[in-house]
C-alpha cells in the first residue's frame, strides 16, 4: 500500500504576524522620510583615476534638499 504525499512550497503565515511585518515596514519607511529631512544633503567631488571613481576627501559640502511632498516618501524611488 503506497501513500502519495504532496508537499507545498507555500508558506503559512498568520494575519497577526502579516500585520505586524507590514506595520513595521511602514514605520521604517516614515522614519527614514523623516531622517530625509532632518539630516543635511551633501556631497563629495570625485576624480577618476584607473577607471575607478574615488571621493576627493575634504571635498564635503551641503547641498539644497529638493522638495518633496511628504507622502511621496512612501513612494518607490523612479
């Protein structure tokens, strides 16, 4: 007597845990917008020597933060 087993691939996860990974990814997302703000925009020169790109160090200097409308930091980067 042989018995089949069908095994899946499909991972069972509770709509608890889904919520709580999917709030924790929205925290994280309107932490870093918020980080995006508070922070200086900058920006090093750069030379290329032997085809690699290098940063020039001393270079820092801030630069102007476009303006975004705040729910566009929920939004992928284009």
């Amino acid at each position: 007597m042989e018995q089949t087993q069908q095994k899946t691939s499909a991972v069972k996860i509770g709509t608890k845990a889904f919520m709580l990974s999917a709030l924790i990814i929205l925290l994280l997302m309107i932490f870093s917008g918020f980080l995006t703000k508070l922070l200086p925009s900058g920006e090093f020169q750069r030379i290329t020597e032997n085809g690699k790109t290098l940063v020039v160090p001393g270079t820092y200097s801030i630069i102007e933060k476009p303006q975004y409308l705040p729910f566009m930091a929920l939004l992928p980067p284009m």
